[in-house]
C-alpha cells in the first residue's frame, strides 16, 4: 500500500440538500442511500474549519452542479448554507490499495 500526499474531506448530503436535489432533478429522489463524495486536499493542517471555508465554495459549487447546470437555481454560495446543507468530515491520512499508478483529470 502506498500513502498519498493528501488529506482528505468527505461531504453527505443532509436533508436541506436533498430536498432542493429532489426539486431540481427527479434522480436524486434516494439521495439519502448515496454514498458520500470525497475532496482531496493538503496534508497537513491543524484547524478543519479554517481549511473547510477555504474549499467550501469549491464542493458547494461542484455538489450543485452534480444536479442541475442552472447556477440561477443555487442557493446562496455562503458557509453557514453548505453546513446546513452537508455532513464534513476531515482527515490528513490517505492509502492508496491499488498497485496502478494514480491519474489526475
């Protein structure tokens, strides 16, 4: 196993989040049941939150997008909203199983 130079923040849907999915595509009516999407970031870092308002608008944006392309249905694009809208959690360990090498889109 390799250990790759990042950290991590994983990001589930909450209820406010599902419920504007429903209303903007029909396929996310088991959003709930979806697995959660991860965001690798820096390695190092000692404070989640300050590293979480420095991605946020980033994954909001991307979160949103994975739904509908019409940026005049988003929310607000503010903290406070992507909390309310989505689980985090941080980590700074990452492992990769595979024996292929990575690759970067």
């Amino acid at each position: 196993m390799k250990f790759v130079n990042r950290g991590y923040i994983i990001v589930r849907p909450k209820e406010a989040f599902i419920v504007w999915a429903n209303e903007n595509d029909a396929d996310y009516s088991n959003l709930e049941d979806n697995e959660p999407n991860v965001y690798l970031i820096e390695e190092d870092f000692y404070d989640d939150e300050a590293v979480l308002k420095g991605y946020f608008k980033r994954i909001f944006e991307n979160e949103l997008y994975a739904v509908t392309d019409q940026d005049t249905k988003f929310p607000p694009i503010k903290y406070e909203v992507f909390t309310e809208w989505f689980g985090v959690q941080l980590g700074a360990t990452v492992f990769d199983a595979q024996e292929e090498n990575l690759i970067a889109d």
